[in-house]
DNA sequence: CCCATCTCCAACTGATCCGTTGGAATTAGG
DNA sequence: CCTAATTCCAACGGATCAGTTGGAGATGGG
C-alpha cells in the first residue's frame, strides 16, 4: 500500500472533528480519535502537535466552512431574517460548529487561538449590518455588532441547549415540523428585532 | 470539634457547584472538588452517591436558585423587556446557572434528570406569556413557548460564548459601561420581539 | 465509664489518559 | 539494487482519574 498522507491526515481530522463536537475537550481522549479513524495515535502528535492545538485546528475549519457556505451576500440582497433563517439552517444541517463554538467558551477562558482573524470575519458581518442600516432597512437603535449577535443568538441557541428547547416546546428538533416552526419563529423574530419601527 | 455534617455537606456542594460550573462533569475531578472544600474524597461519595449524581444535585439547586430569584411576578406587572433584563441581570451577577446549563446540553444527550418536574417550570413561564397575550401586550405570532425560548436565549447568549461577544464587541463583559450596553440592547430587543405590531 | 454507632480520612486499586520512544515497513533517488 | 529519509505503529512511562477500604477519632445512650 503506497504512503497517502493528505487521505490520513484528512482521516484523523474528521475523527477530531467527530469527537470533540460530541464530547468536548475534556471529554475526547486522543486515543478514541485514533481508534476511530483507524490511525495510530503517534500520527496526530506529529501532525498535529498536542490535544489543544487538534482543537483549535478542527475550530478554525469549521469557522472557514461556515464563512463559506452562508456568504455575506446572503445579507446583501435579502432581508435579516432570511440571513438569521440561512445560519439557523446551516445550524441545523450541521450542528458541529455550535457545539464547538460552545465548548470553547466554556472550556477556554481568556484569548482564544487566531482570535484576530476571527474578529475580522465577525467584523466583516457587521459592516454588512451597517450598510444595511444606511440602505434604511434597520432601525438605529441597537447598534450594528450588538444586533448581528443578538440575530445569531436567535439561530445558535436552539443547538445549545436541546435540552431546554424540548422542555419548553414539547417537542423534539429531531421532528421535521418541529424544526420548521423553529426556524420560523426565528426568521420572524430577526426582522421585528432589526426592522425599522415607528 | 464537634460533628457538623450540615456544614460538611454545605461546603462539599458549594465546592462542587464552583468546580462543575468552571470546567464541566468532564473537566471536573472529585479530587478537587474534596481538595476545594477542604474534605475528604470519601464524603462525596457517601453524601451525594458518584460524580453525575452530585452534578444532578449541584444543578437542581441552581435551577431552584433562579426561579426564587427571578420570580414570574416580573413578568406580570412590568413589561418583556424588563423581564428579560432581570435575567440578563442575574446571569450577569450569577453565570454559574448558564454554564450548568450549557455543560449539560453539551454533555449529556437524551433526557436530563428530573425532567418533568424543569418541564413544568417552564411551562409556567408560557403561561405567563400566553396571560399577557391575553392582556394584548403580546403579539401574535410566535407561539407563547417559542417567544419564551428565543426571549431567555437573547438574555443567556452572551455568557455563553464570551468570546464571540468580545470579538464582536470589541470589549469585555468586565467592561461596566459594556454590560449595560448589552443589557440595554436585550432589553429593546424582547420589547421589539414580543411587542404587538401593525 | 463503655460500647455501639456515626463521621471522617489516608491510602489504595484498577483503569485511563496524554505524550513519547524505538524500531519495522515503505518510498524515492541514484 | 542500495541507501537515506519518511511514514507508520506497538508498547511503554508517568500522571491522574473514579471509586473503595480499613481503621482512627468522635459521639451519645445507658
């Protein structure tokens, strides 16, 4: 069998990936991600140093995947709550990056990795907010980076705390109704939030 | 020195409640929790059976917590915005029931313990909502159980990726000036999300 | 004062985890 | 074909974890 290294590296990053959306941090041992993508274990030292910088490597992908798939011009064109509809939707077709999102907040406290490109792309969203506002179609008051995380807490918070959102709806997002009424509820609430008024 | 086994178990939970709320069930040993509060392993064991019982235990009690707290008065008399200023308030004063929260939405999957008896404490929640529709001060349109979910996600999203807030914000929740800031966005945003409109 | 009972703890067990090492298998260049 | 470099892996070391045990210290009723 000839050497693939491009195919064993992908193999050991969708493992990581795999393992620390369901159990976080503290929960994935090196071992089970080794064993489940059928790699030894000594291959992610070596490609990919020690446990926290396999994390931060499988969040930084999944952050450049997001950015890809629901673009900016999503909020260009159409309206807020369709862009709040887009991220709740690529939420609910891929919940991994919620999941990562929040075992970073929890488990890391202070800087995280790449933080400054990070804030450039969440910048990047604002400045689409801002010229939305100056086309009229957002009210002032709430400014532009506040808004834009308040709009994407309508969409994340569903895939944060499952638990919750079943005791109080009654159902699970599992059900295909269910999740459109969600998804529904958040669409209208992003264009009340960010609608202008009065 | 006399026997004081109120006490031990008062210091044991405090310590446990502290370490869980910091690092989650995963990132949390009973070691520490025994070295924190200045007791022995053993107690632990005896008073509150193995680890995922005592987080079961930690978390009821701060459920408990913030409904004596927050009580559903602030929703009948004052407005939604105020309401979801109050919990904004007390998460900002008490984060460890967020974090809780969090850590066992990310960590435990399928039904949590004691869950009808949460259940019912959000349903009471709706009820209110559903009272002030009544009273017209509600729209129409996102169901009362919906309103309720995306109305405490607006008050609990900040705590629960600081980082994104401050990489959106630009500042720290430290910041007092920024805290405000943020509440007063929260504040408008439930009253535009819940308020009757056209 | 005595003794059954409860509280407490130091130390242990067995398992698991992160990270490393020494060497076998494979490749590519000459 | 030969050799140096690279990829891969089984096995290990030291640390830490959850949970247990045997016994020492404290208590209270008779």
């Amino acid at each position: 069998m000839a050497w693939n290294t491009a195919e064993t590296r992908r193999r050991l990053r969708a493992a990581a990936t795999a393992e620390f959306a369901a159990h976080g941090p503290h929960g994935t041992t090196m071992d089970r991600i080794a064993r489940r993508a059928g790699i030894n274990k000594e291959r992610l030292y070596s490609y990919f140093g020690g446990k926290d910088a396999l994390f931060a490597t499988v969040l930084g992908e999944e952050l450049a995947a997001v950015a890809a798939t629901v673009p900016l011009a999503s909020l260009g064109e159409q309206d807020i709550g369709e862009f709040a509809g887009a991220v709740f939707d690529h939420h609910a077709a891929n919940p991994t990056l919620v999941r990562l999102l929040h075992w970073e907040g929890l488990a890391y406290s202070g800087p995280v990795p790449d933080e400054s490109a990070r804030t450039g792309f969440y910048l990047a969203k604002v400045e689409a907010f801002e010229a939305a506002r100056r086309r009229g179609a957002l009210a002032g008051s709430p400014d532009a980076a506040h808004l834009v995380f308040l709009v994407l807490s309508l969409a994340a918070w569903w895939f944060a705390v499952p638990q919750v959102a079943r005791m109080l709806t009654g159902a699970d997002a599992d059900d295909p109704g269910e999740l459109a009424h969600r998804r529904a509820a958040v669409v209208e609430a992003a264009r009340r939030l960010a609608g202008p008024h009065e």
